[in-house]
C-alpha cells in the first residue's frame, strides 16, 4: 500500500463485537491496543494492563475479524526485562490471540535488539516511537516529543533503527508533522501517524475516541467522526421510559 501510495487506515479494537463492525466497515488494520486499560477498564495510564489481559482482548478481536490485519501491544513489563522474556511472552501472544503481528514502544539498544530477535524467529513486529504511552511518567506527561533537534534526531534514527531490526511498521506518535514526513519518505516500511500530521502511510486513532463514545478527552489531533456517545444515551433514556410506562414489551415482543 505505501509503494502504491494508497494510504492505511489503522483503528483499535478491544472487543469482538466492535472487531466484526470496523473490520467490516473496511479498516485496514486493527490494533488491540494497550489503550484497554484506559478504555475498557478506566486506568489513568496503559501500565496496569497485564498479558493476560492483553491476550484476552487480542482473542476476542481476532475472532471477529475476517480481512483486516490484527496487530496486539505487548504490556508494560511483558518485554523490558530480558530479550528471552520477550520472546516468550510474544510467542504466548501470537499463539493465544492468532493475531498478525505485535507493537513494542521505544527505540532504545536493548530494545532493538529485542526486536531483531522477535523479527529472527518470524515474529513480525511494528514499532512505535515519539509519545511511548508506557514511558508517560519517564516522559514527563503526554507532551509534544521531538520538539527540538536532538530529540528529533533521536526518533528519526531510532527510526532507522526499527527498520533495520526488521520492523514491518512503525507507529508515531504526538511528533511534529514535519518530522514525522521525514521519517515517513526516508522508510521503506509504512509509518502510521497519530497526531503526527497528514505527510505519513496512514493514520490511527482510538476508535472510542473517534466514534465521540469517550466525550472528556479533546486532544489537539482528535476528530470525532460520530456521536456514538450521545446515541448510546439517548437508546438507554428511551428504554428506561418504555420499561416504566409498560410499552416494552408489547404483545407482538412477548411468546
């Protein structure tokens, strides 16, 4: 697709019965992204989510899907500890889930390393770099990354690196738009963008976002392409109203 210049579209999923709705739809790929801990679960940060979980929700999107290709986050704390950690925690995910491929955050040494070895054994792996969720207190808060020349410098060779190591995507986040270009024309593989302007492969957004069912988070790169939120409200109003006026259920709805 980015040979072709056919941009991707990347949304998350968490649930089968979303999974079979996007997938659908059309969507180019789904992530089931550590993101459930705060949608699913209400976490102020992705850190508590656990592999199991993860595994959980991987499974559940994976069944519902039919075309789309389906990539699984590996937790906070499921590959930092060892690259044989790593690995065996990868291969429970790609086991368990029968997902297409995993996403690690950063792009420092050790890492790369991780992620060559994953790569080594057949294990395709998109990275992700710029705002790195599981990193926000390391980070400082979920702030613009690579505002000045070094830490652009850094994210575009960390970049480099990814590919090298065997990456078959990248993922950037909350990055300058130009920076984020750059990167996009010097890889050969697709870098899907999040807050990360238009000059990139393809974009992702978190589909609760997208769809306006989670209304109290307004970043600066979000656009609401639905008011799911509102419709969601105002089905449950109606059937509360015909449960109390005895409306629901009628003749035609009872055996």
């Amino acid at each position: 697709m980015k040979q072709s210049g056919e941009l991707i579209s990347m949304l998350t999923a968490y649930d089968y019965t979303m999974a079979r709705l996007l997938d659908s739809a059309g969507v180019d790929i789904l992530l089931v992204g550590d993101s459930a801990a705060n949608v699913m679960a209400g976490h102020s940060t992705t850190l508590p989510i656990t592999l199991d979980q993860m595994i959980y929700h991987g499974a559940s999107v994976v069944r519902g899907v039919r075309r789309a290709f389906v990539v699984v986050d590996m937790p906070f704390g499921s590959y930092q500890v060892s690259a044989q950690q790593a690995l065996s925690s990868a291969i429970r995910i790609m086991k368990e889930t029968g997902c297409d491929a995993l996403k690690l955050e950063g792009g420092s040494p050790e890492l790369i390393d991780t992620v060559r070895q994953l790569t080594t054994v057949g294990i395709p792996v998109v990275g992700h770099l710029g705002l790195t969720p599981q990193s926000v207190h390391q980070l400082g808060g979920y702030r613009l990354q690579g505002r000045d020349s070094a830490q652009a410098s850094a994210i575009q060779s960390q970049a480099e690196a990814l590919e090298r190591a065997g990456c078959c995507a990248l993922v950037l986040e909350k990055v300058p738009a130009r920076l984020a270009a750059m990167i996009a024309q010097q890889l050969s593989i697709p870098v899907i963008g999040i807050g990360a302007g238009a000059d990139v492969d393809g974009q992702v957004l978190v589909s609760q976002d997208m769809l306006g069912m989670e209304e109290s988070f307004s970043p600066k790169f979000l656009r609401r392409f639905g008011a799911v939120g509102a419709a969601i409200r105002q089905a449950t109003s109606d059937y509360i109203a015909a449960v109390k006026e005895r409306s629901f259920p009628t003749i035609d709805e009872s055996y």
